[in-house]
C-alpha cells in the first residue's frame, strides 16, 4: 500500500537530505585556505632550511682534508682544516641515551602516580610543580649543574667504580666530574618534565570503561594498569620519549657548562671530556671565520639528519602498534 497517497496520511514522507559538494560557505574557504597554507609553508620552510644547510655543508665538506665522519680533531680554521664529527657525534648518541634510560622510567612512573594513585589535592599540586620545571631556562639548569651536581657527583662515581669499574665503562680516576654521564643526568632532569606531562595525559584519557572492566574480573591497581592504562597509552608515551629526545638532542647552554669539552673518545663515561653538536657550535661559532663557520654548518646539518631520522622511527614504532594502543577502541 502506498502510503504517500492515502488519505489516512496526514503529513508527507520526508524529503531526501542531499549534501551538494560544490556549496561551500566562506568561513570554511577561508579555514581550508589557511590549513592548506600553513601546510605549505612548513614544508617550504623545512626545504629552505634543509637547503642552506647542505649547501653550506658542501662548501665546509670540500675544504676537509680530512675524513670528516671518523676524524678525532676540530681545527676549521688552521691553515690546512682538519675537522671531523665523529667525537660530537658519540657524545651526542651517549649522552641522549643515557638521560633517556633514566628520564623515562622515572617520568612513567610519576605520570602513572598522579594520574591512578595520588589523591586529587596531591595530583594537581605535583602536575603543577613537574610542568613548572619545563619553564626553567637551559642555563639555570646549567649553572645548577655546575655549581651543586658537578661537586657531589664524586661519591656516586666512586661507587661506581668500586662495583662496575671491572667494565671499562664506569671507571674513575678521581677527576672532575664533568663528563658525558654528568651530562646524561642533568639532560635526564630536563626532559623529565616534557616526558612526564604528555605521558600523564595520555594516561587520563584511558576509557574508564577499561579500568572498570579489568576491576570486575577481579585485577589489582597493577594489573589494571598493566592490561588497560599501559596498552593504550604506549604510543603516546613513545611520543612524549621523541620529543624529549629532541630536546636532549639539541640542548646546548646546559651541557656547554657541565662538560669539559675535549676531541678524545674514551671507553669510560665517567672520564672527563667528549663534546655534543650542539655545545661545540655555541663554543666555537664566535670565534670561527667563515669557513669555520661552514664547518660548524656542516656538524648541524648532520645533528638536523639525525633528529629527522629519530622522529621518523618513533612514527614508525607508532603506526606498527596502533592496533595494540587501544585507540582506535
């Protein structure tokens, strides 16, 4: 029976929305203007920079009368330049790692006791204090660093070499404590706030549905945090890892206080000296001609390499667990 032709009908069916994609209002041309354009400008910029830092870089590279991947020495401006990366290179991978190995453990945990364990007029006080350390500047760290972590690190490495000097790595010769695992603690204490704030968040936004499900089979605190809050917050905690990374990467004023800087690789890391890219262009660009300046040039373009290169597999490492991280639930 047709019932858009009876009589018992009171009112017509409803007509069919049609969605016409040529109307487009001017609020939504403008925004889609200025994503597009933003968009583009990024990707200009990055290309501008990438540019002018491989072209100077070839000038400094060609100049190089020595290997400049493996060469221990820096001397840009002599009269035959010899300079190479390979000590800037090993102070920065060493050092970068050994903050990460102790920032993330210590910022997981603090973001999983504000967010699942302290009371809430606990919480907000101590998320407060931990996003506050973001806003010290890098020298104020670095003074700190030099003035009270640099004298009562002695014990520490002592320790050290009394029960892992038989490594090679942690043996000390009772010098200043200046040395590349210096550096790893104070850039440890500086990418704790960063790791710690976005890991918290990511962690406040697990479904309570989740939570609430493992505690009605009967799960601990752990277990639920175990099962429901760590799957699903993993990307994100890899996220907050890179960006702290980055910053640990590129710190410059805090290191060039602590480190004593010198182009020798040595096997212990509480041996003073080694070098990052970062403290060696804020050390010597001052000083450096033009084509001294190209060398430090050609030094940042391989720390700008490695800081793509680290984003690129922190995307990756995220896209292969998506599936396992809960969101998409």
């Amino acid at each position: 029976m047709d019932y858009s032709t009876s009589p018992l009908s009171k009112t017509p069916p409803p007509a069919a929305a049609s969605v016409s994609g040529r109307t487009v209002r001017p609020g939504d041309r403008i925004f889609l203007g200025l994503s597009r354009g933003s968009g583009i400008a990024l990707l200009v910029i990055m290309a501008a920079i990438a540019a002018f830092l491989t072209y100077r870089s070839v000038l400094a590279i060609s100049g190089d009368k020595s290997n400049f991947f493996t060469t221990l020495d820096w001397n840009a401006t002599g009269t035959e330049p010899k300079f190479g990366i390979a000590v800037l290179a090993f102070g920065t991978v060493v050092s970068s790692v050994i903050a990460m190995a102790i920032a993330v453990p210590v910022a997981v945990g603090i973001a999983l006791f504000i967010s699942h364990y302290a009371p809430r007029k606990l919480a907000s006080p101590l998320g407060y204090v931990i996003d506050l350390l973001a806003a010290v500047p890098s020298i104020v760290y670095g003074l700190w660093g030099a003035l009270f972590l640099v004298p009562h690190l002695s014990g520490l490495y002592g320790w050290l070499n009394d029960y892992l000097g038989w490594t090679g790595i942690f043996s000390y010769s009772n010098g200043a404590a200046r040395s590349l695992f210096t550096v790893g603690i104070l850039l440890a204490i500086m990418i704790l706030p960063i790791v710690t704030s976005v890991s918290r968040e990511v962690f406040l936004q697990v479904p309570r549905m989740h939570e609430e499900a493992a505690l009605a089979l009967g799960a601990t605190r752990w277990e639920v945090i175990r099962m429901s809050v760590l799957p699903f917050g993993r990307s994100g905690v890899i996220s907050a890892s890179m960006l702290g990374l980055g910053r640990a990467l590129g710190e410059t004023m805090a290191v060039a206080t602590v480190l004593s800087p010198s182009f020798l690789i040595s096997a212990s890391l509480l041996d003073p000296g080694g070098g990052t890219f970062a403290q060696n262009i804020a050390s010597k660009f001052s000083e450096a001609d033009t084509f001294g300046q190209d060398a430090l040039i050609a030094s940042g373009l391989v720390l700008f390499v490695i800081t793509l290169l680290v984003n690129g597999a922190a995307r990756l490492i995220i896209a292969r667990r998506k599936e396992y991280s809960g969101a998409s639930s």
